[in-house]
C-alpha cells in the first residue's frame, strides 16, 4: 500500500469509529474522556522487556459519531489474577511474540477497569458540520382539491433587434415590400404604446420599451409571413387597421397577453385548449376552420378564373368570330396550323394535316446551382425525351387537337352557371374534386368528374361523361381513361346509387348532367377544393363563390401563372407519390384524396396562428377572444 501524503489528514473519517484500518488516511480525533492506564502515564509497550509492563492504550469509541451517543468506549479488559499471586508470563504462542503479560489485582485500582465495568461516552458540545448546512424544504405538492392560482412568472425575453424583417424560409413579397409594411405596423405600435404612457392610471406593465414595441412589429409580421404571397399584404393591412382602431383598454390587454409567456397560463386554460395548436383537431373543427382559407377570386380573372356568367351580346360576338375562321385552330401540342371538320369532312377526316408530332412533357430547364455562375445557365430541353427545343417530337398522335380557354367561346357550347340556392342556406359537407379532359372537335371537354367528401374523403361522385363534340384524343397518359374502356362503360341511370369500386364507373350523357350530379352536392356556402380548380370549373362551367384553391395555399415561388404540380406538393409535403402510373394516366380520385389531404395541412397551420392571434372554439365555432376584437366586430355578434 502506499504511503499517505497527508491531502485527508483533517478530514473527519467518514466511518469513523468503524474504521478498522491500521493506518487510515483520515483525522480520528481521541477523546478527552480517555481513562489513564494502570500505573500512571502509558508507557511504550516492549513485547521483549521481561518485566511487569502494561500494554499500550486501548482505541476508544469516537463519540463525534452522530450515531454513536449511546455507545460505549471500546477498552480491553486487563487479566486480573489474585493479590497474593506472583506474576506469571504463560505463552500463548511461540517465541517471545505470543507472551501475554498479566496484571496482579490491587486495591489501588480505580473503579473504571473494574471487571465488567465501563466508561460514559463524552457528549460533543456542537452538531457535526454537516448538519449545519441549510438544507432547502422540499416542494409541496399540489392536490386536486386545493385551488389553482396561475402566479405570471418571468415576462417575455427580449433581445436586442434592428427594424428589420426577420429572415424567413419562403418570403412572402420582395424586401423593400416587407420593410414598407412593417415601419406601418411599428408606427401604429408606438402611437399605442404613447396613448397608454400619456394615461396615468394606465399599469407599468403595458408600457412598452422602444426594442419591446419593434419586437412586437417583427413578431406580428413574421406571423404573417407563413400564409403566403396572396394572403400576407392584405393580412399586413388588417393588422395595422386593428392596431390602429383598438381602444386604450384592448390594446393594453393585447401587451398584456403578448408579455406574458404560453408557460404561465392556468391548467384550465391548457385543458379546454389543444395542447399543440394546429394539432388533434376533430373533424367538426377542421370543418369550421376551413372557410377561412376560402380565397376570392376577384382580380384573378386574368389568371383562367371566371367569376360572372358571360353575357349573351358577348356569346353572340364570339360565336361571329368563331365561325369567320373557318374551323381553323391551332394544334395545342405541336403549334400546327390545322382545320377542324365538327361532323366530318366528305373524306371522313375530323382535322386535317394528318398525324402530330410532338413532346408530351414541356419544356423545362435544370434548376440553377453554384456551377452556374461559372458554367453559365443550362439549356432547356424535354424531360421525355431529353432532347433541345426546335427538335422533332418523340411521340406521335393520330390527330391535331386545340385547346379553348376563353370563357365566351366555352359558353358557345354550354353556358356557365352559378351554384343555385341562398347564401344563407344551409352549407353541405365541404367537397374536393377532380376532372379529367380529353380532346374533341369542340376543344378540351371534360371526360370524368370525381368528388370525395371533405375531410374523410368518401367518394360522393365519379362518373365518366360523354363529351358534346367527337373525340379526337381522351388524353390517356394524363387522364388515365382508355378508350375501350369509356366505349364500354354502361350508362348511368339517375334515382340508383352506384359504388364505383364494385359496379365499375358509369357514363352520363352530356357534361351538363355531370354538372348537375355536382349541384346536388352543393349549396352556395359549401367550400369546394381543388387543385388548379380554374380548369375544373370551367370545363364543367360552374361559378362557385366559397372556392378553396391549394395553387393559392401553395404559390409557385414565381407566383401566377406559374404553379406547383399536384405531384410536386404531395411528395414535399404529404411525403405521398401520386400520378406514377406514367402512360397509364392519372387517378382523379387520388387526386381529389391529395387535394383534400394538402387542405388539411393548411388548415392546421391555420388554426395555429389563429391560435396566437387569440381565437378559441365556443360552441364548436372558432371565436376570438373579447380583449381582442373591438365589441362591434362580426366576429361577436
């Protein structure tokens, strides 16, 4: 063993008095209350002397030991043999090391080594340190009956910031835009914030710093950046009138709310709320959440949407127009000129310049990297085939097709109608649907229409449809609708309910019944879905008011016309491959599943800003918080 260098020498043994190493690197400290050998001072013991010696001083108990007040000292007790004896060595082992000495008996002993006798521990005047030390009293915990009081801790944190826009993943609108609208909205926060300081008995605590008011500004907007280019300045806008027109009394509730943080809410509060906003809403909410999505559709006209039934001095204009062309078109995937033969020519032919060849896929360029800037941008090519613009197409077609988008040239065949009923009619379960087109004499027609019921996303409708014109083209590898297919599919009889999954999908007679079948599901305050959704309502011809577009929930970073794939957004955000039959085509149904599922995402990013902002489900229905909203808002009557 080695040697001690002493680092423990005052450091109490924390067995003491149990110790039982000879040499502990530990203080014992002996006791005052030590008893004095036979003989006077104790002498060193010599295991060789010969002579009437006594053995060394016995190890006592340490009575600094807090366990250890009713112990005894520890002693040996001496051997005694009687007064008239002589004293005797008798071994107890070989050699000199096993004598043991005995002491003759005395009247001089002193009554403490006695036989059988013991010494009192000596009590210590002071508790050892370790119970000096102050020890914390231990939480109390809470029960069921006793009542909650939600005590604000710590207010909010706040650093230092410039009045500058946060960065953000996606930017809603170019800088010098977000700076604009945010030095607005720090305006109206510090005329606010002047008003309450300018009041006397307004609290201390709804007074804000100047880095508390920009915080403020940069966390309103920053909210506001994550519901997109559409929505964020006319959002920006409303925040900055709500600011404005709330009285003294709201906007110190709103400081109030804003300073004090999410952790220091009552449990009540927390459990008459989810937990996680955005997250384990029911069916019913997500309902409910959902027309506050709805976009308009004014001012997008430009964009495909049309929002007003064409009136018939423009129908009769277009219709002039069209047949001064002489049935001539251009092809929509080749860019030939060719005519159109609606009944057929005297050679039978439906268009004229026979076959199409052209690329199925458009054009796209590779997306720019850090080797551009050297290398310079790529060139465009087609991603079926590979190949540069200008090069022969890959795929060939047995006819011309066109494609007509102006709205009083669709009205020449079937006009465009608004949903029938009342605003203020009972809404039906919100719809996500889907159509399918296919090429004929008369343009682009609808050849399949798909409805599921929102959110749980049952199928209401699919029928295939017979268009008005003659089918040059269904579109297979995108509309998924084989020819043999739609020839042999049994027509749809109205009054019978069909499962498509079991008696395979039926054919209606014309889009207008199809457009019909539709209404039956709709009522003017139903939200109807889709992707894209311009397309699908002009081909069925319908004017919906309550219309919910994910091109809109999703914008193309470019914004319009430039849109997000249906394809694209469910892989990114669903993590869901869709449309991978290739030649086969597209599924409407999955497509009307996918649309419906990527609302359900919006729909819960929705509610969590709502949830900041101070709405909470009375009665089912999302409803804002009276410290607010000003009393005389909609949203309280």
């Amino acid at each position: 063993m080695f040697s001690s260098i002493g680092l423990f020498k005052n450091t109490p043994c924390p067995r003491q008095d149990d110790c039982s190493l000879p040499k502990c690197i530990f203080a014992h400290l002996i006791s005052n209350s030590t008893a004095t050998p036979i003989g006077g001072l104790a002498k060193e013991y010599d295991p060789f002397s010969a002579g009437d010696v006594a053995e060394p001083p016995p190890k006592r108990r340490r009575v600094e030991s807090p366990g250890a007040e009713n112990a005894t000292l520890r002693s040996v007790k001496p051997r005694v043999e009687p007064a008239n004896s002589q004293p005797s060595l008798k071994p107890t082992g070989s050699g000199a090391e096993g004598l043991t000495p005995t002491v003759r008996r005395s009247e001089n002993v002193t009554a403490s080594v006695k036989e059988g006798s013991a010494a009192k521990p000596q009590q210590r005047n002071e508790p050892p340190k370790s119970m000096q030390r102050p020890i914390s009293p231990p939480l109390k915990r809470q029960t069921k009956d006793e009542p909650t009081s939600a005590k604000p801790c710590v207010q909010r944190m706040v650093k230092v910031e410039p009045l500058t826009p946060r960065k953000v993943s996606k930017a809603p609108a170019v800088f010098k835009t977000r700076v604009t609208v945010l030095q607005a909205l720090h305006k109206q926060v510090c005329d606010q914030n002047q008003k309450v300081i300018a009041k006397k008995d307004a609290p201390k605590d709804a007074r804000l710093t100047n880095q508390e008011a920009i915080t403020f500004a940069l966390d309103e907007e920053e909210l506001a950046t994550k519901l997109g280019e559409d929505i964020y300045r006319n959002t920006m806008a409303q925040k900055v009138l709500r600011i404005k027109k709330m009285t003294s009394d709201e906007w110190i509730q709103r400081v109030k709310e804003w300073k004090t943080p999410i952790n220091v809410k009552s449990h009540v509060e927390a459990a008459s709320t989810p937990a996680i906003p955005g997250k384990g809403l029911s069916l019913d909410e997500e309902v409910a959440i959902l027309p506050h999505l709805q976009t308009s559709l004014i001012g997008y006209e430009k964009y495909g949407y049309v929002t007003q039934v064409v009136p018939q001095s423009e129908i009769k204009a277009a219709m002039a127009a069209a047949s001064s062309t002489g049935g001539y078109e251009v092809c929509d995937r080749c860019g030939t000129r060719f005519q159109v033969f609606p009944g057929r020519d005297e050679h039978g032919r439906l268009t004229s310049h026979g076959t199409c060849r052209h690329h199925w896929a458009k054009l796209n360029r590779a997306p720019t990297s850090k080797s551009t800037k050297i290398l310079g941008q790529s060139e465009a090519t087609f991603p079926c085939c590979g190949q540069a613009p200008g090069s022969e197409g890959c795929t060939e077609g047995e006819t011309h097709v066109f494609n007509v988008k102006d709205p009083k040239r669709l009205s020449l065949i079937l006009p465009f109608e608004t949903t029938p009923g009342a605003m203020d009619e009972a809404a039906k379960p919100p719809l996500a649907f889907d159509c399918e087109m296919g090429y004929t004499t008369l343009g682009m027609e609808v050849i399949r229409v798909t409805a599921v019921r929102w959110p749980s996303g049952q199928l209401v409708l699919d029928v295939l449809v017979r268009p008005f014109g003659e089918i040059l083209d269904l579109n297979t590898r995108f509309s998924g609708i084989h020819q043999e297919a739609f020839a042999a599919a049994p027509e749809y009889k109205p009054g019978r309910e069909y499962d498509p999954e079991k008696d395979g999908l039926r054919k209606v007679a014309s889009p207008a019944v199809a457009r019909q079948l539709l209404f039956d599901h709709l009522t003017p305050s139903t939200v109807l879905m889709g992707h894209a959704i311009d397309n699908d309502l002009n081909v069925c011809r319908i004017i919906h008011p309550m219309i919910v577009d994910t091109v809109m929930l999703f914008p193309h970073p470019r914004g319009l016309p430039y849109r997000q794939s249906l394809k694209y957004l469910a892989q990114k955000v669903l993590n869901r491959g869709i449309q991978m039959g290739g030649a086969e085509g597209h599924d409407s149904k999955e497509d009307s599943i996918a649309t419906g599922d990527l609302v359900r995402k919006k729909v819960a990013e929705r509610w969590s800003l709502m949830y900041h902002e101070g709405w909470r489900f009375v009665d089912g229905k999302p409803t804002k918080s009276q410290s607010t909203q000003r009393p005389d808002s909609p949203a309280t009557k």
